[in-house]
C-alpha cells in the first residue's frame, strides 16, 4: 500500500478558508472503521463553495468532496470487506466529516452502500449527489400522487446536475417534462435528455405573484427563491413541488394562499441525510429508471488537479450536467 497519497485540503490562511493540494499519509486520516480506495468523487454546487473557500467547512482542516466511489481496502465492520465496491452521498462530507478529493479516505461504515451491479464507479459518479438527490424528489412527487396523466412536470435550473437527470428519468417514467433554463446555449441538450419543451426563466417567473394560472401538476425546484414561489403559485390544484436547491437564495417570497386555496403541497427533499433505506431506495430506482446512454450526453470527466478551475465555473453558472472528478488524475 502507498505510503502517500495526493488529496485537496481546505485550511485557515490569514482568517480565510483555502484549498491547497497536499500529500498525506493513512495516519492522518480520521478514526473510522472502513478505509476505502477511492476512484472517482463529483464536483456540486456545494463543492464549489467548499473549494472556493466560502465557508461551507465547518471543521479545518478539512478533505472536500461530498460524494465518493471506491473499493474497500480495510473493513472493521462485518457488513463490508476488502474488494467491495462502495459509494457514499452527503453525510456532511466536506463540511463535517473529511470526503472524496483524496486518493484515500477512512469513513464510517454506515455511510457506505454497495455499488448497484448495474453501475461501473464512473457510473455511479455520473449520478453522483446530483442524480441522487434528482431520484429522491421524483420518488417524493410519486408519493404524492402526481403520475404523469396529471399534467406537465416543470423542472428549475434545469442544465445543472440535478436537473439534468430529473428530466432524463422522469421523461423515460413517462411525463411531459418542461425544462426551465437561463442559458439558451442550453437548450439542445435539454431536449436531448428528454425535455418536451424549454423555456426561459423569465417565462418561469410569470408575472411574479404569489397566486397565479394554474400550469403544472409537479415540479422540481433546483433554484429557491423567488422561482419557488412562482413555481407553487402555478402549481395545479392538487400539484406539489418538490425543493432541494437554493442557487437563486433561501428566501421564499410567497403566500399561504396555494397551499389552502388549491391544495398544494411543498416537499422538501434532503438528501444529505436522508436515512439509508431511502437511499438504497433511490439508487435500485436509478438502475431501473435512469437510462445510461445519456451519461454520455450529461458528463464529462476532469482530473481532480483542475478543481480549483471548475469550482469557479460552477458557481458563476458555467457548468452544464454532471463533472466526474477523477482523484488519481
């Protein structure tokens, strides 16, 4: 086994968070029961934040990363040996507990899930805490009852991670996905994942009020803010939304009057800790529901020595899909 390994560490320099690339050995890794050799972590919005030194580490010094796929190289717990495949989403990786920008890294085997075989690590990379999270709010609106005779699913900040497979899957489930985009670039590749129609965020917006024409029997909000609230003011009777984003804010401008004159519902989607049958959930719905042959379409690989580049991009909105971080490049 390699004494050394290359990882992306966040540390306090002058009173400000930075990630710098180090070298760092198993004895600096957390006390945990399961040491995993990694392949492949994900660039998210969130890891933008983390690398970009805004404050997202919550505990220094800290290994960014939030997502990770590997192979087990030292088990303590009967549930996991030395040769499986695993990945781990969320848990509070890169904010509370060391993650996936490492060549190496100890975590806790209850963080672990063994790889789907339908998955290569790439794969399941490509999914990535986007996908994920993109599967745990379409389980949400089916529990809710909205099927795809109800109407059309509008889906925000559609060319980000989880936007992108939130319309791969749920136009392969059946439904008349509308994507919202503000990148006009963008719209061929919406279409190509399997978007019915796209169109601007201004046209989303509508004229802005909290109560507004019925259009949309589901959505999925990546954006927050004040698209939310236009969102749920156009929601069908019966409709919900389904929240996991906050790129345009955490604030909600809207009122009550959706929710008790139409009978809307809001689903707040947590997939950071969320517990594990529900994620064993979401990714045996992944391997049935989300069609691969658009990977290619959706991702693109970089090597982890170009992190700091790309966390940039993702927070100024240049990224489109998904970006699989490749650890030992």
């Amino acid at each position: 086994m390699t004494d050394s390994f290359r990882a992306l560490v966040i540390e306090e320099h002058d009173g400000k968070q930075r990630a710098n690339f180090k070298n760092l050995t198993i004895a600096d890794l957390p006390d945990e029961d399961v040491l995993v050799e990694i392949s492949y972590s994900t660039l998210n919005y969130k890891d933008g934040l983390a690398v970009s030194g805004k404050g997202i580490a919550r505990r220094l010094p800290m290994v960014g990363g939030i997502d990770l796929a590997g192979t087990v190289l030292e088990s303590k717990s009967a549930e996991f040996k030395p040769g499986d495949k695993v990945i781990v989403n969320g848990y509070g990786l890169s904010e509370l507990h060391w993650g996936g920008y490492s060549q190496k890294q100890k975590l806790k085997s209850e963080w672990l899930i063994k790889l789907p075989d339908s998955f290569s690590m790439q794969d399941a990379m490509a999914i990535g805490t986007a996908g994920y999270t993109s599967m745990l709010c379409v389980l949400a609106l089916e529990k809710a009852g909205i099927t795809p005779d109800k109407g059309e699913i509008l889906v925000t900040g559609a060319a980000g991670g989880v936007g992108s497979v939130a319309i791969a899957i749920l136009s392969k489930l059946g439904y008349r996905v509308i994507a919202s985009s503000g990148r006009e670039e963008t719209h061929e590749y919406l279409k190509k994942l399997g978007a019915a129609e796209v169109i601007s965020r201004e046209e989303t917006m509508g004229k802005g009020r909290p109560f507004d024409k019925e259009r949309w029997a589901g959505a999925v909000d990546c954006v927050g803010s004040k698209i939310l609230a236009a969102v749920i003011a156009q929601l069908n009777y019966g409709g919900a939304v389904a929240a996991c984003g906050l790129a345009g804010g955490n604030d909600l401008p809207t009122s009550v009057l959706p929710f008790i004159l139409r009978g809307v519902s809001l689903l707040g989607v947590d997939s950071v800790m969320a517990p594990r049958e529900k994620r064993i959930e979401a990714w045996s719905r992944l391997a049935t529901d989300l069609d691969k042959s658009l990977f290619a379409d959706m991702t693109r690989v970089e090597p982890m020595s170009n992190l700091p580049t790309l966390a940039g991009e993702i927070l100024k909105g240049q990224i489109k899909g998904r970006v699989v971080i490749d650890v030992n490049a």
